[in-house]
C-alpha cells in the first residue's frame, strides 16, 4: 500500500500529500485514518501540535464516525507529550494547541465520547486550572448527558462520573473560569440556558406590553368614537 511504502521510506516530502489526504472528509475513514497515522509518525511534534486541531475538525457527524481517529489522537498527543518533557516545543505552540484543545471540548458540535477522555488527561497536565475548571464540568456533564444504556455505555458512566461528582462537589468560587485567559472560549451552557430563558421571558414582556398597549389604544378609540356619535346625535 502506499501509505505503508510512505512511512517505511520516512520521507518528509510526503506530509502536504498526507495532510490532505488525513483532512478529507470524502475519502473511506479507514484510508484518511492511516494516512493521518502515516503523518504524525513522520511530523516533529510542533508539527503535530498544528495537525491535531485539524482532525478534530474531521468527521464528527456522531461517536462512530469520529472513531476514525482513535488511534492516531493517542500517537500524536504521546509525540506532543514527549517533546513537552524533553522541553521540544515552544510556550506559544503549546498554549495555542491548549487553546484549541478547550475549544473542542466546549463544542455542541462535536461527540465528547470519541476524544473527551484523552483530552481531557492532556489537558490536567498541560493547561493550569483546568482539572477544577467551569469548563471541565460543562465537558464532562454533556459527555455522561451523551451516554445511553448499552452495557459499554453503562461502564463509561460508571468510570467517569466520579470526574462529574468531584467537580460538583467544589464550592463555585473554586470552579476557575478559564475564559479569565481564554477569552475566545464560547459560553457556558448554563450561561446559555440562563440567557434563553431571560430572552423568552423578554419577549414575552414585550408581547404583553404590546397587546396592552393596543387594548389601551382601542379603548381610547372607543370612547372617542362615542362621544363622537353622542355629538352627532
């Protein structure tokens, strides 16, 4: 096979064809999913910092079509982790791929069960204030919400909740607020199921307002229009 012939070589020149071929959507998962590994084994870890946000963005209609990375997620965060430890990769490159790695675990749009727990260690050991953060919370309260009943299911709620019941337990003040340094970070769902709900209320303030307004304005019609008559008459 190619890819195989590709990383046997460990020729460099072969990561734009291997980048592409890792972000297409339209191609069998099974081909983007080895060419993705193909890559990360070749890319230095800066490079996979760059690449990782990437295939994340990849597939992620539910759990099993974002299980085409299953296997490279943990390959290119070891490689990332290494270079971390052997002091490899900048504090810019770093803080960026953090930045990027909350934002993914903050989206409505993406299935927590595929990455969220491996993300999630990364995470604990890389990004300070994340393992008691609001944002930690939110990630690991919509992961459990995705669960059903199935019995492997039922081992992930049985492992990871106790991540959910710790956090709950801290005092609030004690939740950090990570968009203190990540300001781009999108709000919490509490936040957004608070603002919805002042919304409705507001428009329904203003329904009612309005429909007083015109019962007032026809009432005032009507008193006109009869003393009008009674003028008249």
């Amino acid at each position: 096979m190619l890819l195989n012939k590709m990383e046997k070589l460990g020729d460099r020149a072969a990561l734009p064809f291997l980048e592409k071929k890792s972000l297409m959507a339209n191609i069998p998962s099974t081909v983007r999913s080895r060419a993705a590994e193909v890559y990360v084994s070749l890319a230095t870890a800066e490079e996979c910092a760059a690449f990782l946000p990437e295939i994340l963005k990849v597939g992620n209609q539910t759990v099993w079509t974002a299980g085409w990375r299953s296997g490279v997620l943990p390959a290119c965060l070891r490689k990332i982790d290494d270079a971390i430890a052997q002091g490899e990769i900048s504090d810019k490159t770093l803080n960026l791929l953090v930045e990027k790695l909350l934002a993914h675990t903050q989206s409505l749009s993406v299935p927590r069960l595929a990455d969220g727990d491996m993300i999630d260690r990364f995470l604990i050991r890389h990004c300070a204030g994340y393992a008691t953060s609001r944002q930690r919370l939110a990630m690991w309260t919509e992961y459990l919400d995705e669960l059903g009943n199935e019995a492997w299911e039922n081992d992930l709620r049985k492992k990871f909740t106790p991540n959910k019941e710790f956090l709950e337990a801290l005092p609030p003040k004690q939740r950090i607020d990570l968009r203190k340094r990540f300001p781009d970070l999108p709000p919490l769902p509490d936040e957004v199921s608070a603002w919805d709900g002042g919304r409705m209320k507001a428009m329904i303030a203003s329904v009612v307002g309005f429909a007083a307004l015109a019962a007032c304005a026809a009432a005032v019609w009507l008193v006109f229009r009869r003393r009008r008559s009674h003028g008249a008459g």
